[in-house]
C-alpha cells in the first residue's frame, strides 16, 4: 500500500520535467539494451526517495531556526534537553530503512541484469589491453586487433577507434579478460561496465534493441595513456553485423587472439609465477 502514494507522487513530479531530466540526466535513452529502463528506474526513483527526505531535513532545519531563535530581550541558553527517545528513534529507523531499501532495490536489480543467458546469439570476447581493445567473435571465429586512440591537432580521431559490432535483437555473451593490467569495460550509453581483472574471466549479458553508435572507454585507471583506451561501438542489423564478421575473414583474421598475447604473465598458474615459487 505505502507504494501506491509513492508511485503518485513520482508520476506527478516526472510529468513536469524534460526528457533529460527524467532519464535523471543520464547519457542514454530507455530502450537503448533490455537492462537500460531498470537502471534509468532505479536511479530516478532512489534521487526522488532522497530529494524528499532531503526536503523534510532541510524543512525542519530552518524551522528549528525559526522557532528557536533568541528573541528580543532574552538572555541566557535556552532550555537543555539531554535527549528525546522518539526523535533519536525516528533519526536511527529512516536511515537504518532508506539503507535496506537502497540495498534490497539495488540487489534485485543487480541479480536480474548479471542473469546468465543459457544460448545467446552472439559471444564475443573482449580483451584490455594497455592501451586499446581486442575483440573475439566466438561465434563467427573472427577477430579484429585494436590500437590506441591517436591523436591529431584537431583531437582524438574517432575513426581510427577500435569498434565493437554488435546484432540488434540479439542475445549477447561478452566475456571479458585483460591482458596486463586491471581495466573496466564500459559502453557508456548501456549504463553498466564489468572490471577487466588479470586471470579472471568476468561476462556480461544483454541485448542491444536500437541500432545506433555508441562509445565505450576503460572506466579503471590503468596507467599513462588511459584517457586514451577508448572504443566505439555500433549496433548494426544482423545482415550488416555478418557482412561485418564477414569482412574480418576475408581481411584474414581468423581464429581467436587468445592468452599468448597477453603481456603479463606472471599471474597464478602461469610457468612464470610457478617457476618464482
């Protein structure tokens, strides 16, 4: 029940603002993956949650102000109180609930968006790499080799960027490794980005639903040129993303760029960190 006025009130507030600002000015629009509207739906209702209690702490401030001034003529400190058991109840409870609330929303959440996809349509492996992108589609046994963001005079050449493919409508399995350092995998606009960690193979599942260019960069500080390890990526049709993989072949790479390019390789069950042992 105490979700029906909740859910009114929320209606009334977004029904004023702009687009942007129900989308809680984040850099997507709903629909872009089949996880975006669950995110951009927690994210707007927690900051509704917290601008409301913040209306009420600050409400009560500057009525505590107000009413408690020292007026005119009045000496001395007003009356002490050592405490008041209600209103110390009332400021442990609410947060103590807004926390299990946040915690519990963000958890369901959370579960539903990491849901292994039991035969997906496409799987693809990602590499980081210092400082640029590797991209293995599984599925077409093809790959395609990135480098690092180059610069000219009048900037970054976007071009020249590695670019990720993927089918619209389709279920995707990314796995996702690095070859050195730690880094994270983040397509801005799908609103969500899995760590790349050494010797540890992290996935994400997702469908794109609208075609469209999209950027991605590492969202982990990985060294000098990390604000270059950028990527694009662009959701095409499934004929343009096979005529795509297609293309790879006939460029000739075929196959898979796997662990033997990876640059560290004195992690656990490695011969070179068993050969330090």
């Amino acid at each position: 029940m105490a979700a029906i006025p909740l859910a009114v009130v929320t209606t009334l507030v977004l029904a004023a603002c702009t687009p942007q600002q129900t989308l809680g000015w984040l850099p997507t629009e709903p629909g872009t993956t089949n996880q975006v509207d669950r995110v951009i739906g927690l994210w707007t209702t927690s900051w509704i949650v917290l601008l409301v209690v913040g209306a009420i702490t600050w409400g009560l401030i500057i009525w505590a102000a107000i009413v408690y001034r020292r007026r005119k003529g009045q000496t001395g400190l007003p009356v002490q109180l050592r405490y008041n058991m209600p209103i110390e109840i009332l400021y442990t409870v609410i947060p103590l609930i807004l926390v299990i609330g946040f915690f519990a929303f963000t958890a369901r959440d959370q579960a539903a968006i990491e849901e292994p996809i039991a035969d997906p349509d496409v799987q693809i492996e990602v590499y980081g790499k210092r400082w640029a992108w590797d991209f293995n589609y599984i599925t077409e046994d093809v790959y395609y080799q990135g480098i690092q963001a180059q610069e000219g005079e009048e900037g970054i050449t976007f071009d020249t960027l590695p670019t990720l493919y993927l089918p619209v409508g389709q279920t995707v399995e990314i796995k996702i490794e690095s070859r050195d350092v730690l880094h994270s995998f983040w397509i801005v606009d799908f609103l969500y980005k899995k760590d790349m960690v050494p010797a540890r193979s992290n996935y994400w599942y997702f469908e794109p639903l609208k075609e469209g260019s999209y950027q991605g960069k590492c969202a982990e500080l990985c060294g000098e040129y990390h604000s270059l390890m950028l990527f694009n990526v662009e959701v095409v049709s499934v004929e343009e993303y096979e005529a795509y993989t297609e293309s790879l072949r006939d460029a000739g790479n075929e196959g898979r760029l796997g662990e033997e390019f990876n640059t560290n390789q004195n992690l656990p069950g490695t011969t070179g960190a068993s050969e330090e042992e």
